[in-house]
C-alpha cells in the first residue's frame, strides 16, 4: 500500500513535441528529493491536449 503524497506530473514537451527528458528528469528529481512516495506519469498522449494552451518556459 502506498501512504502519503503522490504527484502528478505533466510530461513536459519541447517546442516540436517530443518529451524532453532533461527537464522530466530535473521534475522527478525534485519530487524525489521534496519526499513525495509515489510519481504519476500520464504520458506525453494525455498531457499534450492539456499543455498545448498553456504557455511555456524558455
């Protein structure tokens, strides 16, 4: 059984959306070390409808 937090985390894409694996890495990373006991990866198919309105980061 799985206790405590689980974060959901949006795979992040670059501009010609592929996933960007530098900048999932560095998102699992801080997951990782801020103590969460579980990730939830949706995959690049369920987030990028979501993402595609949202601006990005450079």
């Amino acid at each position: 059984m799985i206790r405590g937090s689980i974060a959901a985390i949006v795979t992040p894409t670059n501009a010609a959306g592929e996933v960007d694996e530098r900048r999932l890495a560095r998102l699992i990373d801080l997951h990782l070390h801020a103590g969460s006991d579980a990730l939830l990866l949706p995959g690049p198919r369920v987030t990028a409808p979501l993402s595609t309105s949202m601006p990005t980061a450079a």
